[in-house]
C-alpha cells in the first residue's frame, strides 16, 4: 500500500505462537496509527481509508479483558483513546464520500465509550444532516443537551450551539474540513490522560487477513 507522499507503513512480523498473538495485534493497530494521525479524515486517499477500516476491525473488545494489572490499564486507556482518534478521521471520510451509514455507526461507536463527547455528537449532527435527516440531527443536539445537563450540569459548547442553530434554519453547511468553523465542528483533539468508560464494545485487539500474520 502506498500513503501520498509518505513512508509506507512497516508491519511487525507475526508469529504463530498463540500466547504472543496480542501483542503483535496492538503493534499492528499502533503501525496503522501512526500513519494516520496526521492526517484529516476530509483528506484520505482509498489507501488510508482501507487503512482505518483495518485498524478498526481489528478492534473487537478491550485490551485483555479482566487483567487488573497497572500496565495493562494504562495500556487499555491509552488505546482506547487511539481507537475514538481514528473513529473521528473515520466520520469525517465517511461524509466526504457520501457513506453516511458507515460514519454514524463509527459515531455510535464512539459514544458507547464516551457518551459525553461533544465532538462526536456534532459530527453525528452533521451527518445527519448531510443525510437530509434534519430531524435526527437535531434529536442529536438533544441527546448531547440532556447527557451533558445530567452527568455535568453543564451546557454544550457555543460550537454545539452554533451548528444546532444552523441546522435548524435548514441552511446548507459550509464543505466539511473547510475553514469556516461549522466545517471543522468534528475536530477532535484528545488531551492526555483523557479517561473513556469501557465496555463490552470497546477494544480487543485480534487478526486482519491484511495485516501481516498474528494479527486481529
């Protein structure tokens, strides 16, 4: 595969002893990772997008479930966060190429780990409404005001408010990834030390058929 005018990812080589089979998977998804995280979602070329497919069918529950060992939470957490990262790049390729479906079930994805993620909502928002379900768009803006109000007692973010009302007046959006600020209502950036709540839906880690061999 080749990325634009980058290096070409190198996979690590899997092995076939079964008891080393995670870690050569999270390698694999951490590969996958850095080659795409400086790199937008609105900006994906077919290689990329295959890519992020790969990186999130390789994520299937958490990181060694039931292991309590320091390591392997901050090990967990850490690629949680990764995984929401490429969930939102994942979002915003979905709604330039017109996949509507895809990008939402990576939204709903994204909200079974955190359900208070503004971000997410306003992609969903968008989507929603690219979808020409202005309707749902707006249940979205509800659910992110009521999840918001009782879990923080607080109100959405002036953006939120922004692309709300927007949506609302039934006006077309500005182009996704565009410089105005409704076009960049997805930008997702994930401050360190950032605690996601996990679940039956959240990260393990198992073999892709493209992914060099112990993979997913």
């Amino acid at each position: 595969m080749k990325f634009g005018n980058g290096p070409e990812p190198t996979f690590p080589p899997r092995r076939r002893d079964f008891n080393f089979g995670w870690g050569l998977d999270v390698e694999c998804f951490d590969v996958i990772f850095q080659s795409l995280k400086n790199t937008s979602g609105w900006d994906f070329n077919p290689d990329q997008t295959q890519l992020l497919q790969e990186a999130v069918t390789l994520y299937s529950d958490d990181l060694l479930p039931g292991c309590g060992y320091v390591w392997c939470l901050m090990e967990r957490e850490r690629l949680q966060q990764e995984f929401v990262r490429l969930l939102h790049k994942g979002m915003e390729q979905a709604e330039v190429a017109g996949q509507f479906e895809i990008g939402l079930e990576y939204g709903n994805r994204c909200l079974r780990m955190d359900r208070a993620c503004e971000a997410t909502y306003r992609r969903m928002m968008r989507l929603f409404y690219a979808a020409g379900d202005r309707t749902r768009a707006i249940r979205q803006y509800q659910a992110c005001l009521q999840i918001l109000t009782e879990e923080f007692q607080v109100k959405p973010e002036s953006l939120t408010k922004a692309l709300f009302q927007h949506i609302q007046s039934g006006k077309p959006l500005p182009p996704p990834g565009s410089n105005s600020p409704l076009g960049r209502t997805g930008e997702f950036p994930i401050p360190a030390g950032m605690g996601l709540t996990s679940s039956a839906n959240s990260i393990s880690i198992t073999h892709h058929p493209s992914v060099p061999k112990i993979d997913q």
